[in-house]
C-alpha cells in the first residue's frame, strides 16, 4: 500500500524549498512543459471516495505507475504529431483522472491552447458538486496545485465556468461538449473522446470532429463488436494504446476474482478482460444490470417527466398482451392478459387512461393486431396525437441500428445503465430481457429474430417488448404537468 503521509510531507518539502527560492520557480516551469508525466507525479491530486473505506484520505497525491507514464508520452506523442489515437481499457483505470491531468498540464504551460472533452451525456462532463463529471476533476486538479504554479491572477469561481476553463495567463481553455453536440463547438488543438464506443451517433460526431481538430483521442471501454470504436480499434490505422488491468500493480487475482464474482460473465470479459467478442451468445442485455434494477427501492427514487404507457397486443395463441407503465426512472408495473380481441385491448388501454393521472405518451406495436387497437383508440379516446404507432421491423437511416426495434432495444439498454432505475422483480422479465441476442448487419445493430428467442424462452417475450416498446419514440405532447407517481403492486 502507498505511504501517502510520507508522500505529503515529500511535497511539504519541496514546496517549503521552492518558496525559499522564487527565481527558480519559471526554470521548473520550463521543464514540467517538456515533462508532464513528472509535473503530475510531483504535484497532481486526485480523489477516491471509496477510500476511507480503508482508512485512506480521500484526496490523495497522483502518483503515476509505469503504464500511466507509458501513456501520458505516448499521448502527447499523439498530440505533437496532429494525430489521432485510441486508448482502450479496463474498467477502474482512472484514465478518466489521467486525461483530465494530462489536459489541465498542457492547458497550465502551453499558450493558446484549446482543449476539448466529450461524453455522451451533459452530466458527465460537467455537473455541479459531482465527481463523476470530467470538469468536477479538472476544477480539483488545478485547484489543488500549489498557487506558486497556478496561473496569475487565476480564480475557480471567475475562470471555470460550465463548461469551460480559462487561464487567464496564457489564454488557454478547456472547453466541453456532450452527445450529439460533440464536435459543433470551437476548433480545438486535442478533443478527448470519453467512452467513445457508446456514442449514440458517432458517425455523425466523428464527421463533426475531422473539421475541428487534429487529434481526437478515443478512450473507452468495448461495447461489442462492429460499432465505429472497434472497427477504429482492428483497421491499423490509429495508434492504438491498451490500459489492461494486469497494468495497474494495484490490482492482482484476488481482486479479478471479486470481479468474477460480482459481474455476469459478459461483463467481465468485455469490460474487464477487453474482449470485444466476449458476448459469446450475444446477449445485448446483460443478467447482472437487469438484476440491479430490480433490486432498488422504488421508495428512494422520486418518478419524474411523462407517463409512457407502452402496449404489446397480442390476439389469440401463446402470446399475451402486455401493458407497461412507466414515468422516468421507474416502472410501476406490467399487466398482463391472454385471449384479447382488438376491442378488448383498446378498451383496457382506454380504462387505464381514465384511471392514470396524465399519461402522455401511449406507445402501440402496430405489427398484427395492434394496427385495430390504434384504430379504436384514436377514434375513440381524448387527444389522440398522445397515441403512438410503433412499427418496429421499420429501417433506420442513423448509421447504428437496423431497424426500429434495434433503436428502441439499445434506447432501453442505456436507461438502464443510466443508475438508478427501477423494473418489477419479476423473473419472467429478467429472463426475457436477459435473453435477448443481437449481431451486426454491415455494421449496424440487429436484434435476433423473435421467433429463436421465443424457442428458447418456450414463450414469446412479450414482457420485455412491452416494455421497450415505450422507448421506441421521443415523447410530443405535453399535457397539463408532470406528478410523480408511486407504485402500484399488481
């Protein structure tokens, strides 16, 4: 285990001789510029709540191992070459603390600088008071320097606003960008691509970036096969630089096997092990994230936004008609009938409308019998533009999935992972969901075909249509206002 006491007072010393001795304060400048991996051993912090948990500090000094060496060089090669490259890791690396160390060193010694981050959602760049955000690490970062090398005149509240860091002294930044928006901002001399492998459209960012920066570094962990990061990873064209967690000396078997035992299988292999084939049966949902969800209680979490009611009719057969109900992070519940006619279904849908305070999204597979229910229902109930047709075998022209039910698929994938959120403990769900299968069609997403799921399952997975039906298109109407809605047991 590091001494960090020794560590801190090694710093209190050289601090203590620095100040002794001003005039050399720009010649140790001068160097850091040329030696960042040095600059962030000697002064960078970082944190770690999980610490005192150990009895540990949870601000603690940076204190690189070899392979975070390897790749600050290995970065600013990439930099100084007007370079791409892509960095593929593990998870729990702290590459996310090392590419904010690396960017606020090159944005405290090189002038003029413009330096980009991204991630596919708004909070993890920047949110107030929220370590998980990159800028919440940049803010630290600098914060913590020791102000003889901080920029004159530099202060967090004037010069680190949302979104950006400014140094007043050299006239450098660090700008930030999420989702769709990376790469519509300024031109920027490196742009950090976090968790690039699960970009909603990266063609699209991609595109974007070439017109505004020469050196666009992608980091992320795998997230299977075929999407734009692995393809990126497997041509040889970039510099590719891999974070494996037999890299990091504080890990060893005894903490891969506390891995093992806590995540799913394909988890660990992809996100652990880097195998980007590591779903070996494909399984787009993994077991251990859908049990997290439903093992929350609803009682912490506070429904916010609009209702969804998403509806999966089924007429005669096996198959069971199924209707969801859903506000934000929670699912309240799923019911289910067999041996509905078209009339039978509107007429539930209708009466679940009149006893549900303000759905405002009502979500309808239109494939068989479902095309009669949005019939009955548009011509018979209130504000019918609340009513959707979900026609999920349609082809999608983003670039990423196949067809619709891809799109609502992998919609449903990321709320999910977007903690916490709340499905039924309902086993049927958690098989049905678990077991669905995916490949790649000319590089975009394809869902197995319902029919092999319902052959293994011995059912249809009506539970999990239903349920994914509703993040099939963007709610539009917008009724009178959004009340949080506790769960209903069924």
């Amino acid at each position: 285990m590091v001494d960090y006491l020794a560590e801190f007072r090694t710093r209190a010393a050289r601090l203590e001789k620095l100040r002794r001795e001003p005039e050399k304060i720009p010649h140790l400048k001068a160097y850091y510029k040329d030696h960042i991996a040095d600059f962030i051993n000697d002064w960078g912090m970082t944190f770690d709540p999980r610490n005192p948990e150990i009895k540990l500090p949870s601000n603690v000094p940076f204190l690189l191992f070899g392979k975070q060496r390897e790749w600050v060089e290995w970065l600013i090669q990439r930099w100084k070459n007007r370079e791409d490259g892509l960095t593929e890791k593990s998870r729990d690396m702290g590459v996310s603390w090392l590419s904010v160390a690396v960017a606020m060193s090159i944005w405290l010694f090189y002038p003029g600088i413009v330096i980009g981050f991204g991630s596919r959602k708004e909070e993890y760049v920047d949110k107030l008071g929220d370590p998980k955000s990159l800028f919440w690490k940049a803010r630290f970062f600098i914060d913590n320097v020791p102000k003889e090398l901080r920029p004159a005149g530099y202060k967090s509240r004037e010069h680190a606003p949302y979104m950006r860091i400014i140094n007043p002294e050299n006239g450098s930044s660090v700008v930030g960008e999420s989702g769709a928006n990376i790469g519509r901002g300024a031109r920027t001399s490196i742009y950090f691509k976090d968790e690039s492998a699960f970009y909603e459209q990266p063609e699209l960012i991609d595109a974007a970036l070439s017109q505004t920066s020469n050196c666009k570094i992608d980091i992320s962990t795998p997230n299977g096969e075929g999407n734009p990061f692995h393809r990126k990873r497997i041509n040889g064209k970039i510099p590719v630089f891999t974070f494996h967690w037999r890299d990091d000396p504080r890990k060893g078997e005894e903490w891969y096997r506390k891995q093992k035992e806590t995540l799913d299988p394909v988890v660990l292999a992809q996100e652990v092990d880097i195998d980007y084939s590591a779903s070996k049966n494909n399984v787009f949902i993994p077991g251990e994230l859908v049990e997290r969800s439903q093992s929350h209680d609803v009682s912490l979490i506070t429904p916010m936004g609009p209702k969804i009611l998403s509806v999966d009719p089924a007429r005669y057969g096996d198959d069971r008609t199924v209707i969801t109900l859903r506000q934000g992070r929670v699912v309240f519940w799923q019911r289910v009938w067999n041996h509905m006619n078209t009339q039978d279904v509107a007429g539930i849908v209708k009466q679940i409308d009149y006893e549900t305070y303000d759905i405002e999204q009502i979500a309808i597979d239109v494939i068989g019998v479902g095309a009669g229910v949005v019939d009955t229902c548009k011509a018979t109930m209130p504000e019918p533009r609340r009513i959707v047709s979900v026609n999920a075998s349609i082809r999608q022209a983003d670039g990423r999935n196949y067809n619709l039910r891809a799109k609502m698929y992998a919609n449903l994938l990321e709320w999910l992972k977007d903690e916490p959120v709340v499905l039924p403990n309902d086993k049927e769900l958690k098989a049905e969901l678990s077991g669905i299968e995916y490949e790649y069609r000319n590089g975009e997403l394809l869902l197995r075909d319902k029919e092999e799921l319902k052959k293994k399952l011995g059912r249809s997975p009506d539970k999990a249509d239903s349920l994914a039906i509703g993040f099939a298109c963007p709610v539009k109407y917008a009724g009178k206002q959004h009340l949080p809605m506790f769960a209903i047991s069924d």
